[in-house]
C-alpha cells in the first residue's frame, strides 16, 4: 500500500531540465516564468548597452565660459574678423534708428496684463545684453540693459522677419555686444507663475557692435577696486551704483550753475597755465613750451584772473573747472580736481557765508530729498550729517585756546619769531608733529586739524584766521591780526574757503613779500609774487567777496563715498607692474594691417618731409615710452 502511493506521486512530479529536479507542476511553472522574466530583462540590458547613449547637448557659450580671457578675446576677434569680411552681417553698422527710451518703455507698459501683447506698437530700442538664455532652438531671452536700466527680450523664430536665418542670427550674439531691438510690447505667461515678465517681443534682432572681451558674469561682478578705477568704462557696464554716482555730479554741478546763472553772475574760463602759480597756497605742476622754450606751471586757483575781472567791471563772475597741485595723493586728494570759484562786487565774508549755507543746504535738498544725509568713513564711522542752515560758527584762536588750556599770543604778534616758538611749545605740549618747515602759519593749521576740524560733523564755518594764514584775505575790520575769513567744514574735511578779498594794493605788496620769505624757508606751497596782479589793484578792485568749493568732496558727502577715487571718472593712478607686458589687439590677432591714410607716405621722393613716417623711428620712440 505504502509502495503504491509513493509510485502515484513520484508519477505526479515532473523534471526540471535546467537542474535535473522533479518538481510538482505548479513549482515547475513557476521557476520556468521566472526564468522567461530574467530572460527578457538580460536581452533588454542587452539592447541597451549597444544603443548609442544620448550626450548632453552644451552650448557654445558654456563651453566659451571655460576659456581663459585671453583665449575667448584670440576666438571671439577671430568669428567677428569674419563677419567683418562676409558682412552676413555687418558687426559694425553705421546707424541704427532708436525711437523708445527704454525707461519710459518700463514705466507705459508696467501694468501689462500678463500674457497680453501689443503688436501693434512698434518698439525700437538699443541696449547692451547682459544675459542670454535659450529655450530650444526656436525661442531665446536676453536681458538687455540702457539708460541704467534692464528689460528683458523675447526672441521666437515664428516672429522673426530679416534675411538672415534665426538660428545663425543668434548664433553670433554673445554677453557684451550691443543690439538694436525691434519688436512690440509683451507679457510672457509662464507656466506655474501668476505673473509674467514684461518684455520686447523681438521681430529683427541687429548687431550693432559686439564685445570682443569675456564680460563678468552677473554672480561675481566687477568688484576689484583697482581694476574698477583703471577700467572705468567697464565699471561702468558691471555697476550701476558708478553709474548713479556720476549722474548724481552731474546734477549737482547743474544746480551750481543754476543757481549762479539765476543771480546774473557770468560764467569765465581763465588760463590752465601761468608763468606765476598764484592764487593759493599749494605746490604746483610744471610743463614746459616748446616753441617758447619757457616753463609753465599748471594753475592751482584762478583767483587772481577772477578778480582781474572783477577790477575790469564784470562785477559778479565764477568758474567751474580743474585745478592742478603736486601735492600728496590720499582718499581725499587727487593731483587734479575740480572746484568752483566765485567772485561777487561789493560783498563781503558775511554776504559770503550767506550763500554758501543757501547754496549748500539748497543743493543738499535737491539732490538727496532732505537736509538730513548718512556718511561713512573707511573705518566705519558712521555720520549723520544736518545741512540745513544755519551752520554752526567756531572761531580759531578762541577754540585753541580752550583746547590748549593756554592764551594765545595777540593777532597782531601771530606772525613773529616769539610766536613761533609758543607754538612750538603747544606742539609739544599737545603732542602734535609738524613736518619742516614749521612756519607760523603750517604749526597753526596742524593745531586746528587736530582740535577743531575733528570736532566739524555738521557743516560749520571756522572764523578768525590770522593774516599770515591768508595772503589775499583782507584784515579784519575789527580784530588786527586776523583776516576776514572763513572756511567750512563737514565729516572734518574742508568744502569751502572763503573772504572778504584785499583790495588794498600796499597791504597786497606786503603779503606776497611775507610768502615770499616763507618761500626761501622751504615751504613749496608758499606763493610768488604776481606783479601783473599787483598792477591791476592798482587800477581800483572794489570791495569784493571771493568764495571756492572743492567739487569732488561735495560729491563724496551726498553719493556716501569716502574715497575721491570714487567720484573722478578717471582718477589718477600709479603704474601698473604689468604694463611693459605687450597685449595683443584685436587687429594683431586676426592680422589686420594698418591702412596707409591719405597724405600720409611710406616713402616718397616727392612729398613733403611732414608728410612722412619713419616707421622705425616711431617704433624705436613708442618702445621708449613703454620701458620703465
């Protein structure tokens, strides 16, 4: 029985021919599926593995973006050498029509509703492209930037009109170049955002002048404080807040202008070179005249021509412009800069003062908004400055008196050797250095930068000067000694020298012959004798207040710069190490020759010697001026 029931189920199983086993029906179709599963997923590894992989597509840009800048500049120079030479197209077009400012485009469209388009409005813009994006092949954005501000470009392959194709129009374009837009006024309506991005939808895209250079990217900027100074222009391309700086000096010298025009003084424009360096005291540059064979020197102050105008009847005259000292070079003092000047009949330091709070406060509150403006210095102090008038007044000698703790000698015996040796004594005492040579006048003007500039936050006038400070300042009227002067001062840095002006051609003689003597003693900056000057008072100048503003401090207080770097387009700078180093240019890299210009031979029997070039004469000249 047992025998017969182990027959009937060895009968019931069945052999698996892989492995050999009996295995009941359900197991046996069960491993066989399996088997048939893996079977499938090998043969579909299989497929796979001998199918081509798809590789990431990049593009042209993001490969340029490894590039070093020198070799994007050789490859760039070399693509734009060829559209040079094919005009397919033109990379340098003579004009192109621009009919939208691009800031009232941002302002008349703002309320767009979202996926709206005006097509029936044409929009012609130019602009410089900070971003390209593209979508695929048939839609790309660019973000272009004019007149300080960015609007975004929609650029569809359906939209686009021209005869060249889409595809290789846009090909050439990179960050950098500058195009001219036509198109109409769009909202994008992307998905899974409410709002959409105003924008140009484009029809014709034109290059009008490309970029040969790797620009920054938007992420890292141009933020190199040096290399901002020495490429302004693309300091200017990178950073608006540069940008808003130079507009907000050109406002400012436009009010001044303004505000002197509307009270009938004449703008004048004096002499940039002197036989005398005159009118200040300050070291100056000299130049040489060649036909005259004659040093010059570059003018430190107008004053003296201003007030030989004032003697010749134009009764109220100022100027604007620069002026040139040889002088040391620090975050408030540039070798050239610009102040204004004005000279005004029959007005004396207090009419002067006067103004300057109306004009100053004036211009404060036109530019900024309000009187009250933010300062801070490189340490990170930060000042909160008050320009409304009326300013505060300090006079000198009283104000050394009380910080010093002693009496001061009389004005009328500032100017003596005794004097002189007192002053020694506060140095010390105060323990204040001067630098030789110590005059009167230079171990006063340390003492009053020590004790009474540092303590001018707000705008404050400070009064009394001694005459020998002030060589064409008249006495004053009721202290001898001193001279009826101001200068005013704000974030302890001096905007503003001012008095009433000597018109006394004896008492003139005096002073300059005094400066003279501080000359001889080894101050640079002491003043010459200006005979031509000294004839003119004699012809009769009337009473007559004078007044100069440094420019480029004011400049610095209202855009919150502590460096004068900031505010001078092109400051001066040192040399750079690198600078005997030879940079290709672009015409070098694709070896573009120069053209022989009209006039100009390479060599000709017949023409003129001022016509011709002695081409290793000039080399050998230019390499001179690039050794150091």
């Amino acid at each position: 029985m047992a025998e017969a029931e182990g027959a009937d189920q060895l009968a019931n199983l069945h052999l698996d021919e892989v492995t050999g086993e009996r295995l009941s029906k359900t197991e046996l179709k069960k491993r066989q599926k399996q088997r048939q599963l893996e079977e499938k997923k090998k043969e579909k590894a299989a497929a796979a593995s001998t199918k081509p992989k798809k590789e990431k597509t990049i593009s042209a840009e993001e490969q340029e973006s490894q590039l070093t800048p020198n070799q994007y500049f050789e490859i760039r120079s070399g693509k734009i050498q060829k559209l040079r030479q094919s005009h397919a197209p033109n990379p340098y077009p003579h004009k192109f029509n621009v009919t939208t400012d691009l800031r009232d485009f941002l302002t008349r469209y703002e309320s767009l509703p979202t996926g709206e388009h005006r097509k029936d409005v044409e929009v012609r813009v130019g602009g410089r492209i900070y971003t390209k994006r593209a979508s695929g092949t048939k839609l790309i954005f660019y973000d272009i930037k004019a007149e300080g501000v960015k609007v975004q470009v929609m650029c569809q392959a359906q939209d686009a009109v021209g005869n060249i194709p889409f595809e290789e129009l846009h090909e050439h374009l990179r960050r950098g170049d500058i195009i001219g837009v036509v198109g109409y006024p769009g909202r994008t309506a992307p998905r899974g955002r409410p709002t959409g991005e105003l924008s140009i939808m484009a029809r014709e895209i034109i290059l009008l002048t490309p970029c040969l250079h790797q620009i920054p990217s938007e992420h890292y900027g141009f933020k190199d404080q040096e290399q901002r100074y020495r490429q302004r222009y693309l300091d200017l391309i990178m950073n608006n807040d540069s940008r808003n700086v130079f507009i907000t000096r050109s406002k400012m010298i436009s009010y001044i202008r303004r505000y002197f025009d509307e009270k009938d003084f004449v703008e004048v424009e004096t002499p940039m070179m002197n036989a005398i360096a005159g009118g200040a005291t300050a070291k100056p540059f000299i130049t040489h005249h060649n036909e005259l064979d004659m040093n010059l020197f570059m003018r430190v102050a107008p004053e003296l021509y201003l007030k030989m105008l004032i003697v010749g009847g134009l009764e109220r005259v100022y100027e604007l412009g620069r002026l040139f000292r040889n002088e040391g070079i620090d975050l408030t003092h540039n070798p050239e800069f610009t102040t204004c000047e004005f000279y005004m009949a029959y007005a004396d330091v207090y009419d002067i003062m006067d103004i300057t709070e109306d004009l100053v406060s004036g211009l404060v509150k036109h530019i900024t908004g309000s009187y009250q403006t933010t300062f801070h210095t490189q340490t990170g102090e930060e000042y909160y400055v008050n320009w409304e008038k009326p300013w505060r007044r300090v006079d000198m000698i009283e104000a050394l008196e009380k910080a010093c703790g002693e009496k001061f000698p009389p004005g009328e015996e500032l100017h003596t050797t005794a004097t002189n040796d007192f002053l020694k004594k506060m140095l010390k005492k105060m323990n204040v250095e001067c630098t030789p040579p110590q005059t009167n006048a230079r171990m006063l003007d340390k003492l009053v930068g020590e004790f009474i500039e540092e303590t001018c936050i707000n705008p404050t006038f400070i009064t009394g000067h001694p005459q020998m400070m002030s060589p064409l300042a008249k006495y004053h009227r009721d202290r001898p000694g001193l001279c009826e002067r101001f200068e005013a001062f704000v974030c302890k840095k001096e905007i503003v020298n001012a008095y009433t002006e000597l018109n006394d051609p004896f008492d003139q003689r005096l002073r300059f012959e005094e400066q003279a003597r501080q000359k001889d003693q080894g101050d640079d900056e002491a003043q010459m004798i200006d005979e031509n000057f000294c004839t003119s008072l004699e012809f009769g100048l009337p009473p007559t207040g004078g007044w100069g503003m440094g420019i480029d401090r004011l400049v610095m207080f209202l855009t919150d710069n502590y460096s004068i770097k900031e505010v001078l387009a092109f400051p001066f700078m040192k040399e750079e190490a690198n600078q005997g180093k030879e940079k290709r240019t672009a015409a070098e890299v694709v070896g573009v020759k120069p053209e022989i210009e009209e006039g100009i031979r390479e060599s000709s029997a017949d023409a003129p010697k001022s016509l011709l070039v002695d081409h290793e004469l000039y080399s050998a000249q230019v390499e001179r001026v690039r050794q150091p």
